[in-house]
C-alpha cells in the first residue's frame, strides 16, 4: 500500500520477529484504548460490558476488513 520494498523494514527492524512485537505492541494499545476500555465502564453490567467489547472488535476487523491481527500472526508463525 505504501509502495516500500521488504528490504526497507530491514533497515529499521533487525528481522522478522521484531517487526512481529512491534505489530502486537501497537494492536496491544489500540485494543486497550478502543475496545478494554469499555470493561472498566461501571455503569453496565457485566453481560452489557462484555456485549459492547465483542461488538466493538467485530466492527473493527469487519468494517475495515482487517481481520484478525492475532490469527493472521499465529498462522505466519507455524508450529514450533
């Protein structure tokens, strides 16, 4: 999308995996801003909370069609 070569990760990541923790570190915070948030919303209960969480994932893997970060990643992983 933004037209970079693969080589070009290479010069600020030193491989594979760091580019892979910095991904989850990045998806780890717009979770926590986005969609954990909403757990700490004392006004709801429990069932609503939990409702409101799994709504708010689903729009946003669906509507931006990004899919699931954390499946895409366990499937580029393999078994070890």
């Amino acid at each position: 999308a933004c037209n970079l070569k693969k080589g070009s990760f290479y010069y600020y990541f030193k491989g594979k995996e760091e580019i892979m923790m910095e991904a989850l570190q990045m998806a780890l915070n717009f979770f926590r801003e986005k969609v954990f948030v909403i757990a700490q919303q004392n006004e709801l209960t429990a069932p609503e909370r939990l409702e409101k969480m799994l709504k708010k994932h689903s729009r946003i893997v669906s509507e931006k069609k990004l899919g699931c970060l954390f499946g895409k990643m366990s499937l580029e992983i393999g078994h070890e």
